[in-house]
C-alpha cells in the first residue's frame, strides 16, 4: 500500500497546460525529481541535489507562465517559485508563477 501511495506521489501530471518540449528542459524529470518539494499538501521541503540539478536546465518563467489553476490544484505555485530560488534559479521580482506573484 505504501508504495502505492509512493508511485503517485511522485507522477505529477501537468494536464495539456505544460506540453513536454513546450519549455526547455524535463518536465517529467522535474515533476518526478521535485514531486516532493512541489505537491500542494504538505509542508515545505527543501529540494534535493537532483532536483535542483533538474531546476538550473529547466526554463522555470515558461513553466510559470503556462501552470493553469488545474495545475494547482496538485502542484503550489509558492512551492515551485521557493525551489527555484533554494536552487539558485531563483524567479525576477513580480513573475506570475500561476496564481502566484513572486515577491
């Protein structure tokens, strides 16, 4: 059961809103690589290695531009804007992230 709940977690499904190859880099290997520092419940997480390894490749405005309120409903917008910053890609003052303005 345990890994059950593992395996969805980790499978973030962006809808028709972010098409792979849309923005640059590995929309899948984000969702899969961040899927914990990213996914709406929960607290807080810091990302792992591989995770900003992923974030300084993937073009992370064009993502923000694209996230519809779908997205949101799985995904925190705030998250992803504080795992690009904890990354060193951090996102320009005022960029919409979806709902989110980064301040």
């Amino acid at each position: 059961m345990a890994l059950a709940i593992l395996v969805i977690v980790g499978m973030i499904n962006f809808g028709d809103s972010i098409l792979p190859g849309e923005c640059k880099g590995d929309l899948y290997a984000f969702s899969d690589l961040c899927h914990e520092s990213i996914v709406k419940a929960g607290p807080k997480v810091k990302p792992s290695h591989a995770c900003c390894d992923i974030v300084k490749t993937f073009d992370m405005p064009c993502m923000c531009k694209k996230l519809s309120s779908h997205d949101e409903t799985i995904v925190a917008a705030a998250k992803i804007v504080y795992v690009a910053d904890s990354c060193g890609h951090a996102l320009s003052h005022g960029t919409k992230c979806g709902s989110y303005s980064v301040p």
